[in-house]
C-alpha cells in the first residue's frame, strides 16, 4: 500500500512539474511587457500637415490598420516646414522604424531624407502627392489629381459662357500642381476663360483668405476661382462672403470634406472633385505590407476623384470620410 501511494505521489509531482516547465514555455513565445508592445514592428507616418482634415482621416486609416497587424504607428506632423519633416524622417530611422509612409511638404526638398531612409534599409510608402524620384520609394499612393482638376473644369466650362479665373496653388506639392493643370489643360480649349491672376496658399484656410482678398482688389472682375483644395476654396469663400461677392463667384475645389459638401447643397460653392482618403490609407497599408512580407508593391497606384455638385451633393454621403 506504502509503495502504491509513493508511487502515486511521485506521479503527482511530475505531472506539477511537467505543467510548470509547459508553463515556462508557454510565457518565453509571449509578450511580457507592460502594454505587451516588444516584440511589435514599429512604422513611422510624416505628413505635410495634421491642420487639414485629409491628413487626419488619412492618419486614422493607417492606424487602424496596422494596429489591426499587432503593430505600432507613430505619426509625425512638421506643419508645412520642409526641414522639420525632413528631421522627423531621420529621427523614425533612428528610432528603429522598419517602414516609413510620407507625405511630402516639398516633391523635391524631400529626397535627400529618403535617400537616408534607404540607404538604412528603410521602405518608404509615399501618400497623397508624388516625390520627384519615384525609383526611391517602394509605392506611391495618391488620388488621380491631374482628373481632379480635369473634372472641375469640366464642369465650368458645361455650365458658364466664360469668365475670370483666379487661382490658389500650392506650388511645392505636386499634387497641388498636376490639380491646377489639369484644370488649365481644360480651360485651354475656352477662350472665353481666362486666368486674370492667382496667388500662392500652400492649400492652408487661413492663408488662402488674405491672398483672395489681395486677388480681389486687384481684379474685382474676377467672377471663378479654382482652389487645390478644399481649405483654400473654404478661404477663398469666407473673402468673398466678407466682400459679398460670395454668390456671384463660381468656387471649385479638391477633396470632399463635410463642411464644401454643405456649402455646395447650400448653393455656395460650385462643385469639388472628392477624394477617398480612407481609400488612400487602406491602399497605403496594403503595399507597405507587401513589402514587409518580402512582396512586389504596385510601383504607382492612382484613386480616381469624383465630382460633387449640388445634383448629387445628397447622394455621395460623405464616402471615404465618414
């Protein structure tokens, strides 16, 4: 009897010791840190700016996707400073990113930065606007903005005989650029347009309003503007509402956020060619991924714009910001 309850005994210990060393090795496979993050790949965001919607909601997306991976996102904003983005960029490298998306302040100032992200061995995934060496990068995402301008001409040209065209750009993205010459490519074909002046904003609300003001005073016959944006088209109203030259100016802009839809069901501004920002997140996440997994990204991929107007103002919905 003593034999059979040592033996059983002994069992029982082994079988303990069995549980705790499947225990050990059970927790070595598991993330012990305080909010279980070692172990997580970190990528790096740089936008232009943070103080414009797109950017938020585009932010939003990746993040939700790659936290969504069990990885981490750290966002950068250098509020329209070339240097400081290009400073971010070098500090993400530092800091171990594996991957980095961009969205540059300058298509050109930028490349010196991803030229150091690569010779580090970090991926780049540029958003929104093009870099002027797109063999540096592993992916480029954006909208089709040379359509976007296209379309508001388009629909200029089908619903007024001519007119004044002022312009707000925004010269150091390329985005902006192709936006604003597709829309004169348009136009070219028009005579009865014709572009009387046009001033810089780098698509900010609050730097478009004095420039449209300037616009104004110096050609009070201007009667169209074609914004990059949306908040340079939002500036330009809140110029001409000041001046109540509002509803006799045709305004157009890019991208589709809520507050030009209202206007435009409102009767205030013409139309604005909407982008899908989360569209552009999701595409972004998808090919940086594909470069993580030792995949082949798409080289360029283009989101086409769509073209609200009062008509179908209702029916968008808000798609892609929402």
């Amino acid at each position: 009897m003593e034999r059979r309850e040592h033996a059983f005994w002994a069992l029982m210990v082994l079988m303990a010791l069995a549980l705790v060393v499947l225990g050990f090795m059970r927790l070595a496979g598991q993330d012990l840190s305080a909010r279980q993050t070692e172990g997580r790949r970190k990528l790096g965001a740089v936008y232009m700016t943070l103080n414009n919607p797109f950017y938020e909601v585009v932010d939003e997306e990746i993040r939700t996707a790659v936290e969504n991976r069990g990885d981490v996102l750290i966002s950068r904003d250098p509020a329209l400073s070339v240097e400081r983005q290009n400073e971010e960029i070098e500090e993400l490298i530092e800091d171990g990113v594996k991957l980095i998306f961009i969205n540059p302040v300058d298509w050109q100032k930028c490349v010196p930065a991803i030229e150091k992200a690569r010779r580090a061995g970090v991926q780049v995934i540029v958003i929104d606007t093009n870099v002027e060496d797109e063999s540096l990068v592993a992916s480029t995402v954006v909208s089709d903005n040379y359509l976007a301008g296209q379309q508001c001409a388009q629909h200029l040209v089908g619903t007024r005989q001519g007119g004044k065209v002022a312009l707000l750009t925004h010269v150091q993205a390329r985005s902006a650029q192709e936006r604003i010459q597709g829309f004169l490519d348009t136009l070219a074909h028009y005579p009865a347009f014709q572009v009387v002046d046009q001033a810089e904003c780098q698509g900010q609300l609050e730097t478009a309003m004095p420039a449209m003001e300037k616009m104004i005073g110096r050609h009070p016959e201007i009667d169209i503007v074609m914004a990059l944006n949306d908040p340079a088209a939002m500036g330009a109203m809140a110029a001409l509402r000041q001046a109540g030259r509002l509803e006799g100016v045709a305004v157009y802009g890019v991208d589709g956020v809520t507050e030009t839809r209202d206007l435009i069901a409102q009767g205030h501004m013409q139309a604005t060619a909407g982008q899908d920002p989360r569209g552009l997140g999701r595409m972004a996440v998808e090919q940086a991924y594909k470069v993580l997994g030792g995949g082949q990204p798409e080289p360029l991929v283009k989101l086409p714009t769509v073209l609200i107007t009062r008509e179908n103002v209702k029916a968008s919905n808000g798609e892609g910001w929402e």
